[in-house]
C-alpha cells in the first residue's frame, strides 16, 4: 500500500468521527447541569451519528436494557427479591423513553433499592458465616445462575447464601485437610494433627475475611461507579465491542495499548463472579511457562512467601489484577480451574512482557531433506505515527521470508493462532507479499459506499507453497488476511471449523469533545463500532468468520469462544463481489486439501484431542455441584482420574526438527535469554501436530507444483 494510501485510509476512517465531533457545535449542545442526565444524552447522541448500525430505542431495546442492567448489578441473583423485580419490571418497556427524555427514574429505583439489598446481604452472610457448614450432609448447588430464579422470601434468600458460602468455603476446608505437598496427585494425603472441626473453622476464617474484604470494595463504590453500569447496559445493546469508558477506566485503557505490561502476560475478564483467561500474550511469563491457557479461571491468589492464598472468587477484577500483578522478578501462585474441569496450583515468576516478543518471528523446519519455514505472528502490530519508518508486521515478515528463503525455504507456514488482529494496513501489505496486484479487503461504514483495500504493488516476495494456520481465537485482521488468500485460493487454511468472527471496527472518541465549556469535569470516552469488514467474495468476517480449508479439533473446538457467543452481535451480511482474480500459480488446491483431510480423519493425536475437547464441554456443562464433602472429594478425584488419560497429549513429538536463521543464532550467542526463548519456541513446536500437517500440505503443495510445472514444459 503506498502512503498515499494509507493516508486515504486513515483519513477514511476518521472522517465519521470527525463528523460527529463537528456536529456538537452546530447541532446540539450539552449543558445540562446535571452530569448523569448530561453524559446519558451525550452517549445517546453519539451512538445515533456514529455507530455502524444504530439501534432504534423502543419498547424491544428498553427491554434488553432492562434485563443486562439487572444482571450486571445481581449477576448471582443474591440480592433482589421477587417482589423488587415485580417493582422494577414497570419500567420494562419505558427505559426507552426515559433516555430520550434524559428521566433517571428507572436507574434510581434499582440503585436506591440495590444499596439496600446489598447492606442486608452483608449483615446476613456475616451471620451465617460465624456458623459451621455441615459437610455430611447431601446438598448441591445449582451455579447456573443464568437460569436460576430470585428468592421469593427471606428464608429462602438467607438458604441461598448458606449454599453459596458453603460453595466458596469447601476448597478451602479441602485444603486444610489436605496435605499442600500432595495437592496435584490424585491421591492426595490427609493432613496430620488437624481435626475437621478446626478445618472447617479455618475454612470459615479466610471465607470471612474474603467477606469483609468484598464488602469494603462495595462500600467504597459511588454512584457514578453503577451509572457507569447502566450506561454499558445502553450501549452494549449496540453490538459486544461498544463500550463506555468512564474517566479512571479510560486511563487504564491507554496504559493497555502502550505495549508495556508487567505482570503475568494474561488478558483476563470478568465473567459472572469468575475471573478468567481471554488470552496469553505472547512472549510473556505465563506463556513461557506452557500451564496457564485461555479458558482457565483463576480461584485464588497468593505471593510467594504466602502460605494461604486469597479467594478472588466474586472479586472485582480491577482488585484482582492488584493481587496477580506484581514487581518483575517476584512470584505469584495461581489455583485455577482448567478449562477441562481439574484444578491445579500454578507458580508463575512475573516479568515485564517484553514488546519484542509481540513481533513476528521465524524458525526453519527440517523433514528429512526437505526445509521448509514457519513464521509465527502474534499480531498485526504498526506505529501509526511513523509507518514508512518503523517497526510493523508487514516489513518484518517480509524480512522473515527473505531470510528462509536464502535458507533453500521449500513451503512456508504463517502462524495465525491465537492472533487477535491489529492495523488493517499490514493486512493489505501483507497479503501483497504473496499476489500480484488487487483487492484485500472491502471496509464499509453506516449508509456510506464500500471502500475496497488494494495491494498495488505487483512484486511477488513469496510464490511458493503456503499454509496458513488458525484458531477460534484468531480474529479480525487475522480473518482478513486468511480470507484474501483463501479467496484468491492462494493458501490453504488449516485450523477450526471457523475463525472468531470479529468483522467490525471500533475507534475510541473522547467525549469531553462535545462540551462548551465543561465544568462537569471528564466525562470519559466512548469506545464504538464504526465499520465493517467484507471479503472480497462479498462475505462479512462478522459471526461466520473464515471456514478453514481443512479442520482439525482443538481443546476450544466445543466451547464458546466466538464472536457467535457473545451478547448483541452485529449479523452476518453480504456485499457485491470485489473484481478479482484467482492465484495462476502451480497449485493443485482441491486435491491437496482432500490429501489433508484423509489424514486428518485417522490421526490418532487429533482424535484423542477431539475426545478431550468433548469432555471439556461436557465438564463446562455441568453446572450441580455437590456440597457434601466427601461427594464434592469423590467428584473431584473422578476428574482428575479421567483427565490423567490427556496427559500423554503433552508427550506427542513429530518428526520436525527446528533451528532459528543464521541471523538470530548470532543474536543468541551474545544474549542467552533469547536463546531461552527461542528454545522453549522450538520445543513447543515438536511437540505440536498441527505444524506437522502444515508440513505434510507444504510437501503435497510441492509435489504438485513440480508436476504441473512438468506438464507445461512438455506441452510448451
């Protein structure tokens, strides 16, 4: 893309925003001395001009407000009664109408009635937990709170929050009884010289101070903290990447996207009362260290020289992530729920995560005599403000192959996995290493024509055989460059049934732009989708995603992970067809891909991953758990009993061997750590069978292409 373009593009992409900035001053004006009523109409407005496909505010939206607001503020259902509900739901169908006439009427009510809620949910579960648990008793909990109901009186309420303190007490009385050295066995010891009365009373202990630690985390929220609540619950009806950023929450926001983190490596977001992992940042300690993985929740917390960590469970996250981060050097211990059910202590040496380990790298792969190279891509990085100059994903994967390619480099594998996205414009140049000239990607905004993306550079950097690798968890700018060279049937794409599924694109506006003269202070910002991504066969990214060539199971193959599973998805749509045409190289496509996938069906690696990935959904599914000891103990020994047969997943080792380029080898030899890196890299890569099918697709790719290349000798 040549800087003319991506200067047309940049601009493309904020001339909306620009547009609504300006409308502030000649259209509307917000003075409203009241700042909640004041920041409702501002957002409201902004949403109206900016967003890709506004929502109309009637009875249906005043409803689906009506119900996240509810939820987010009682996710657990353990504050309001019936009866508050039966008070609630008169608005059900006016929250509509109270925003466009800036009424707080609804919020009121639920807040006024929340904080009363709340201060007698404190009261009662202190009283309850000065009381011992009966662990012999045959109960469950039913922790699908989704579809639980609301306590209709006060007895039952108060039996709702026994069951639920006894939830969260009876790892810890677990622990107490347990032996600590034998925590990840199967066959754990008991441990000596403790009674299970005094277990249980300890276990009661750290469950209190859990409480009163909960409870002052409530009390120091404001008002303004649960308007901020509501207002998500308005915009989060728009589409699950539209988001209000409140002033404090908008600082951490700029801090995450500086490329500077210390700490563990690890998104992580709040889901219910869990805190789970969204993902791994590559190069960063826990993605060293092959445990942690996204799916896993963390139950608790402790530094290193702690001997009882603390229960993060019903935490808020900002308080969460304070006990896991850390000073570098330092060691956090993690007890996480894997996302196959078994619960595991997992030690972790915080680190900064370094941004070189967020750039593109490479590894060559010997088979036999065969060499062929892997690119791993973690994301679509760039500096905006210095494109031509700096650092970016396109310019250092094109070195990559440069390099492998003096290296005799037979096929080449680009690994999308996990890949979040990032700048659209490395997609276009990157797609562009691999074609000759013509479309990458079609951008639409709101009631705007398409814009379509080129690669107008006719030079070629790769023309051989090309696998691209993929996940659920590869998405946006992943899924643009896996669907350009999927549609020009340039590459073959190995992964899940379907990428995330993430088609649109947000930009961030500062909404203290809209003020006159602004006493009432910041006002936050408001993060918005404003566009949306097409392929060039005329097909959203959105929902769909990009199907691959050849699927093959992984662990997240049946749980929820896509953009398909989060709230208010924008739909799938389609546009006219970009004018392009197909690769004319020397590949025989359908027929390699029907190779893959006769190997694929009677892989024995892949099957047993396919059957632990059936047992992880089947665990995730389960949602009554038993609050009698020594069923809860029996329960918990059956899962880590049945999920010692994945064990042997972890020891598979394919026949690739793995070396970093000449380059990188003298880089080693003067810095170790990066040895380091790329050591526990390659010996990842050994034991991963999806890089060996890609080398088995490369190898077929290759063969082809020396057979058709014969064919048009001859007939020449």
């Amino acid at each position: 893309m040549t800087r003319f373009m991506m200067k047309n593009f940049k601009i493309a992409i904020l001339t909306s925003l620009i547009a609504i900035t300006s409308c502030s001053f000649t259209n509307k004006t917000f003075d409203d001395p009241d700042k909640d009523k004041l920041l409702l109409d501002l957002i409201t407005y902004v949403l109206e001009k900016g967003h890709y496909d506004p929502k109309t505010m009637d009875d249906a939206f005043s409803e689906q407000v009506y119900a996240d607001f509810i939820d987010a503020v009682d996710p657990l259902k353990r504050y309001f009664y019936q009866s508050d509900l039966k008070d609630f739901s008169k608005y059900k169908t006016l929250i509509d109408d109270q925003i466009k006439n800036k009424e707080l009427e609804f919020f009121n009510l639920v807040y006024e009635r929340l904080m009363k809620r709340m201060a007698e949910s404190k009261s009662l579960s202190l009283a309850i937990i000065d009381h011992p648990f009966d662990y012999t008793t045959t109960e469950t909990i039913n922790i699908d709170y989704d579809n639980n109901t609301y306590a209709a009186s006060k007895k039952e309420m108060k039996d709702r929050w026994r069951k639920h303190l006894k939830y969260s007490t009876i790892d810890n009385y677990d622990d107490e009884l347990t032996d600590d050295s034998t925590k990840d066995s199967i066959n754990s010891v008991p441990k000596k010289n403790i009674s299970k009365k005094e277990a249980e009373q300890k276990a009661r202990e750290k469950t209190k101070e859990f409480l009163i630690d909960y409870y002052a985390i409530i009390d120091d929220l404001e008002r303004k903290d649960w308007f901020s609540n509501y207002i998500n619950a308005i915009v989060e009806v728009f589409d699950p990447h539209t988001f209000y950023f409140a002033p404090q929450d908008k600082e951490r926001f700029d801090q995450s996207m500086s490329g500077k983190l210390e700490g563990i490596g690890a998104r992580l977001q709040k889901r219910k009362n869990e805190v789970k992992i969204m993902s791994l940042i590559s190069g960063g300690p826990a993605w060293r260290g092959q445990e942690l993985e996204a799916g896993d929740v963390i139950l608790k917390v402790a530094q290193e020289d702690e001997l009882q960590p603390t229960s993060i469970v019903g935490m808020r996250l900002d308080d969460a992530i304070k006990l896991i981060k850390g000073p570098k050097g330092t060691v956090v211990k993690l007890t996480v729920k894997k996302v196959d059910g078994t619960t595991k202590v997992i030690k972790i040496k915080r680190d900064i995560v370094e941004l070189e380990e967020t750039y593109a790298k490479s590894s060559l792969i010997k088979k036999e005599t065969n060499t062929f190279g892997i690119i791993n891509l973690p994301k679509f990085y760039v500096d905006f403000n210095d494109y031509s100059e700096s650092r970016n994903a396109s310019s250092d994967v094109k070195k990559e192959i440069i390099r492998l390619k003096k290296e005799g480099m037979q096929g080449l594998v680009i690994d999308l996995r996990n890949n979040g996205g990032g700048s659209l414009q490395t997609v276009v140049d990157m797609a562009g290493l691999f074609i000759k000239e013509g479309p990458i990607v079609q951008v639409k905004s709101s009631g705007k024509r398409k814009d379509v993306l080129n690669d107008t550079d006719a030079n070629i950097i790769w023309d051989g055989p090309l696998v691209i690798l993929v996940n659920e968890l590869s998405a946006s700018a992943s899924e643009i460059l896996a669907a350009a060279l999927q549609d020009y049937k340039r590459a073959i794409i190995i992964g899940s049934a379907q990428t995330f599924g993430k088609g649109t694109v947000q930009n961030v506006v500062d909404l203290n732009r809209f003020m006159r003269n602004n006493s009432m202070g910041d006002v936050g910002a408001l993060k918005l989708t404003t566009q949306k991504f097409y392929r060039i066969n005329g097909g959203s990214t959105q929902l769909e995603g990009v199907k691959s060539d050849v699927v093959v199971v992984d662990r997240y193959s049946f749980i929820d992970v896509g953009e398909k599973d989060q709230e208010n998805p924008l739909p799938w749509d389609k546009i006219d067809p970009a004018t392009y045409t197909a690769w004319d190289g020397f590949i025989n496509y359908d027929e390699t891909i029907s190779k893959s996938k006769a190997r694929m069906s009677n892989n024995t690696q892949l099957q047993l991953i396919e059957k632990q990935a059936k047992w992880i959904k089947t665990q995730s599914d389960d949602k009554e758990i038993s609050l009698n000891y020594t069923d809860y103990v029996a329960e918990k020994s059956e899962i880590e009993r049945f999920g010692k047969q994945f064990d042997v997943i972890s020891d598979y080792k394919n026949n690739l061997s793995f070396s970093s380029l000449p380059y990188e080898t003298k880089l080693i030899e003067k810095d170790s750590v990066l040895g380091k890196k790329r050591e526990t890299w390659h010996k990842y890569l050994t034991k991963d069978v999806y890089i060996e099918e890609a080398v088995h697709v490369l190898e077929d790719l290759q063969v082809n292409n020396i057979k058709v290349k014969q064919k048009v000798v001859l007939k020449d």
